[in-house]
C-alpha cells in the first residue's frame, strides 16, 4: 500500500466493517434500522462521537510542541479518518429519512465533509517546495479555506446539539 | 498568551449563534414541526377524536401526543385521551388491548402503533413472529401451517388489516379443505366460528349439558379423539358412548370380560379397577405376596388355578389329600370357598 494515502485506506476499511455489521440489522429488520431504535441510536451515538473526535483532537494536538502524543501528521490522518467514518456513521443512523432539522443536520454533515476532502486536495496539491514562496502561498490557501471549513463545522456542531436536545425531548424521554 | 485551540473561531461561533437564533425563530414562528422526524399519517378511518379525524390533522400541536419529559403524563395518557374507547378496554381488562396492558409491566402504544412515517404509513406495525396472538383471545396453535403446508402469514386471515377479521376467512379455509364437513358444520351452528372457536383446536362447548359427561381422563380428550369426521350437530349426536367403540383398542383382556368396561373401570385411570370378587376373597395371600389377577388367572379369567403360588405345589396338594388325584383336585374353591386350609 502507498505511504501517501494510506489514511484514506483505513478509512475505507472501516466504512466497509461498518457497512458490514449494518447490513446484518438491515437484513434483520427488511429495512433501515429506524433512526429511534437501538442500532439507530448507537451507530449514531458512535458517529457524533467520532465527528467530535475529528473537530477536536487534531487541533488539541496542534497546541503541543512536543511529540509525546505522536506527530501531528499522523493526528491529520486521525482527523481524516474520524472525519470519513463517523459522518457515514451518520448518515446510517439516518435510515435515509432527512425530515427537517435532521435532515439540515445531515446536509451540512456533507458539506463539512466535502469541504475537508476539499482541503486535502488542497494540502497535497498546492506545492511547498521553497524558493518560489511555495509555503506561504500553501498557508494563505490554507487559511483561506479554514476560513469556511470552520464556520461550517461550528453551523454543523450548532445543529446537531439542537438535533439531540430536540430528539432526546420528544423522543428518547418520552414514557 | 495561552495558545488556544484551532477549532475555535470567531467567526464559527458566530455562525453557530446564528444559526442557533434562527432555529429558535423558526420553531416560535412555525411551530416545532422542524424537529418532526416525519409526516403523521393522515387516513381517516372513523369518526373524529379528540377533535381530528386522522393524526395530520394535529399539525404543529406535537405537545397533543409528546408531553414534555418533566410531566407525569407519558404519550400513551396522551393517546387515551383521545381513544377513550381503547382507553375503556384496557380499564375493564377485556379486548385486545385490555389484554395486551395487562400482559406488561408498562403498557406502551407506541411498540406497536407507530407515527411519522407518512401519509399513509401504516398505524401498526407488528411482528408476527413474535406477536402473542393468544392475548387475543384466539390461539394460533392450530394455524401453523396452510392447507397446502405453507407457514401461515398474517395477511392469510388479516387480508385488510389487523383491526378486522371477517370470520367468512374461516369459511372459504376450511371449505377448501372439505366442503362436505363445512356445510354441514354450519348448517348446525351457524357462521360465528368465534362462538365456539378459540383456535386451541377445541371448540367451548359446555359438554356437562350433554348425557356423556367427560370426567377423569375424558375431559382431556380433544374432541376429535371421540367425534372423528362429525360435522354436524347430528354427527356429535351420533357419536357413541359405550365404552367399547373407542376402547377396543386398550382392551387387556381381550373380550374376555364382556364390552362393559364400566363395570370395573372408571375415566380416572384404567388402573384403578373396582371388581366384585365375590366367589373368592381378593385379600388372600399374604401382605408379602399379594395375589394379583395373573397369578390365578394365567390364562383368562374363566379359569383360574391355585398351583401359581408357594405352598400350592401338586406334590405338597396330593400330600395333602391322600386318595384323591389331581384331577379330583382341579376345582379347589368347591371345598376351600375362603381360600382356608379348612374349607372356610
């Protein structure tokens, strides 16, 4: 396996043992898991945990200037494949329904996906080989598409909460 | 300066408050439809409850069947509200749901009775395989499989629905299977199956009323261990009752007692036979080696010997009786009627 995109492998591996323990629910129930059931709510569960996992960690990581948590590109890939498989996750626990808030939640799970697939591009694409101020022009594209990365994360976070209060009141603690 | 992390922005978390606002804003301006996970159904199948014919009709009032989480009334107060009629049931212990609410520990509509699946989505949603059809009041334990050997599945009897069940299913079934047997059943009782039917493959019938009364052993009997083939009232009317058409078959004596079982048997246990022994007494023998029929009767019941049993050999007997030959001491009762060495 190349050492370049090796992160992206890992990620597919988990998205297919996902798939995996999902289709034997799926086949189970003859239809997707509801949203509300057991499955619906772990994978989930787990899912948010990962996205959380992704806006976080790596950035945390960034604070440190020693490497006793290990290098901050490998906390890139973590990020990357956190970034993969808990919004899969997400969108399993869907079951393909995207009714109003949900269904924006799940939109900008998307859009902030599709922005990161963005900024990898980005990273490896944008050269930095020095003497042609390749590195500060790689930093300003950077920044800039942080500029939109971000707020979107922060839109998508927003949502979500407002998601889980709203599903745990007229849901999940419903007697 | 403290470094702080990446991920926090300025400009993030005033997307995210705003973002925020206008949720809010929606849900005061439009009701808190945002956060419905799908369309309420919206077929009106009867009269109007609660004010609506059907579950769309309650729009935006989500508060009609979510109370909020801090309240002591849970949704299935919420939808008894409306269906007083079930709410009745479950309160007098009858129908369905009477049953099925006193068969859990915390009685819930919403396990079988889900929303928000759409327009038409269906308002129950049951697993046949698990489904405890007994709480019904009609077992399945005699409709496991079709007349043609399929696994029965619910839409053969509940074609239209779980809510109905028109008993002429019955009918064109079992008519299918003997047509002869059918007519001339409902000739006798009539098409409400149901009166009599609880699908444990008996029917209630109070047989007490009856002249052939089933005690002991009887009252377990399927009724077609007796009734075999009866259709109409005429065949149950018909049906045998000596003892002998059925227990042929059981008999241990071969006929050699005569056919009237009940004159020594009883339903409660073949066992526990009463027999008037008069021309000898029953407790003779020892308490060690108690006489059993065999031990007299070898052979059949008609004859009997005394040479079976410890002293009674033909050489301890001829000692016995000095002049006499054992054809003279065939008939040992003619002179020791009471079983005594004395003729007593």
């Amino acid at each position: 396996m190349p050492k370049r995109g090796r992160e992206l492998w890992y990620a597919l591996a988990a998205i297919v043992a996902v798939t995996a323990l999902y289709a034997l629910a799926y086949f189970q129930a003859s239809a997707f898991p509801a949203a509300s059931g057991l499955v619906g709510h772990g994978i989930g569960i787990l899912g948010f945990v990962l996205m959380l996992m992704t806006a976080t960690l790596y950035s945390m990581r960034k604070l440190r200037t020693d490497a006793s948590w290990g290098s901050t590109a490998s906390w890139l890939k973590f990020h990357m494949v956190t970034g993969l498989v808990g919004p899969y996750m997400v969108l399993l626990h869907t079951a393909m329904k995207f009714q109003g808030l949900a269904g924006l939640t799940m939109l900008l799970t998307v859009v902030v996906v599709a922005s990161g697939l963005v900024g990898r591009y980005l990273y490896t694409a944008v050269p930095r080989t020095a003497g042609d101020g390749g590195v500060a022009t790689k930093r300003r594209v950077l920044a800039t598409w942080h500029t939109v990365h971000l707020p979107l994360t922060w839109a998508l976070f927003a949502a979500a909460f407002v998601h889980v209060v709203a599903e745990l009141y007229y849901a999940t603690l419903q007697r | 300066m403290t470094k702080r992390p990446g991920f926090v922005s300025a400009t993030g978390i005033v997307v995210a408050v705003v973002l925020l606002l206008g949720i809010l804003t929606w849900d005061l301006v439009r009701g808190p439809a945002l956060f419905s996970p799908g369309p309420l159904n919206a077929e009106a199948t009867g009269p109007a409850l609660g004010g609506v014919t059907d579950h769309a009709q309650l729009g935006d009032d989500c508060g009609a069947c979510h109370p909020a989480p801090s309240s002591s009334a849970t949704m299935a107060d919420r939808c008894l509200h409306c269906h007083e009629a079930i709410g009745a049931e479950i309160a007098a212990k009858k129908g369905i749901h009477g049953r099925l609410a006193g068969a859990q520990s915390s009685p819930s509509c919403r396990g079988c009775h889900p929303e928000h699946h759409g327009a038409n989505g269906a308002l129950t949603s049951l697993d046949g395989a698990t489904f405890a059809h007994d709480l019904t009041g009609f077992s399945l334990r005699g409709h496991q499989e079709t007349a043609k050997g399929a696994k029965f599945a619910c839409t053969d009897c509940h074609p239209h629905g779980y809510t109905t069940f028109d008993q002429s299913i019955c009918s064109d079934c079992h008519a299918a299977i003997n047509a002869g047997f059918m007519s001339r059943h409902e000739a006798s009782y009539g098409k409400d199956c149901l009166a009599c039917h609880d699908g444990s493959g008996g029917a209630n019938v109070d047989h007490s009323k009856f002249s052939f009364k089933l005690t002991g052993k009887h009252a377990a009997v399927a009724c077609k261990g007796c009734h075999s083939g009866a259709g109409s009232l005429q065949d149950f009317q018909n049906t045998p009752q000596d003892c002998y058409s059925c227990h042929a078959k059981d008999d241990e004596h071969d006929g050699a007692y005569g056919r009237q079982c009940g004159d020594c048997h009883t339903p409660a246990d073949w066992g526990e036979a009463t027999f008037d022994h008069a021309v000898f007494p029953l407790d003779h023998g020892s308490e060690e080696r108690k006489a059993t029929c065999q031990t007299c009767h070898p052979t059949d019941p008609k004859s009997y010997t005394c040479y079976g049993c410890h002293e009674h050999t033909t050489g301890n007997v001829l000692n016995e009786h000095e002049g006499k030959s054992l054809a003279e001491l065939a008939d040992c009762i003619k002179c020791h009627p009471g079983g005594r060495k004395g003729g007593d």
